[in-house]
C-alpha cells in the first residue's frame, strides 16, 4: 500500500506484515502530494504535487526519477498510468490533459486540450 502524508513524504507499506516497508522523504519545503497512483507492474508511483507539478518515483530503486514542475498552470484534479506502464498522465483545472513518458526525461509528450469543463 502507498500513502501520502502531510509531512511531504510518500511511504509504502507491507499490508501483510502491516509494516512501512519504505519512506520517500521530501524536503520540507516542497509542495504535498495531492494524488498518487501506482503502476500495475508495480515498479511506478506516480504523484501530482499542490504546486501543479508531477513527480515519478522508481519503487525497485526507491529513488525520484522524474520531477515536471509546472506540469500545469492550475490544480491538478486527476493522474493516471497507461497499462503498459509507458505513459503517464495528469488531468487539470486547465482543460488539459499533459502525457509524459516513464522510460525517460521527456516533459509532455503530448498534451490534449479540452474546451468541457476542467478535468476531475
């Protein structure tokens, strides 16, 4: 199990020996994560930050590979993983859906603009 905390840390925890497993500390000046989603192979965590940025995590090597600041110049309502685990995804307040790739650094690799009503 994955959990955020207001300390700006992402912890992971074992639910059979209901133990945390890890602790992902963040500095205490950066942002909370909003929202955290996992990927299916579980080898992604996957976090949208409260200052709009997005923030992927390695689990096997426990490290932060990728930080999008700016990801979006409004609130971050909905993150997702595509099930190849190739992709991820964050949805805003901004009418925009913004894709960015796991394997490596690249920002945005497309963004989708929606004229509907913000994404949540």
């Amino acid at each position: 199990m994955i959990s955020g905390a207001g300390d700006n840390s992402i912890k992971i925890f074992d639910l059979e020996t209901k133990k945390q497993v890890h602790h992902f500390v963040e500095a205490q000046e950066e942002p909370m994560a909003s929202k955290i989603v996992v990927s299916k192979n579980g080898k992604w965590i996957v976090c949208a930050c409260e200052d709009n940025s997005v923030k992927l995590f390695d689990i096997e090597t426990k490290q932060q590979v990728n930080h999008i600041l700016d990801a979006h110049p409004e609130k971050i309502h909905a993150i997702a993983i595509s099930p190849d685990n190739k992709y991820f995804v964050s949805g805003s307040q901004d009418r925009s859906i913004q894709i960015f790739e796991t394997q490596n650094d690249k920002e945005a690799a497309n963004s989708i603009n929606y004229a509907h009503d913000s994404i949540e």
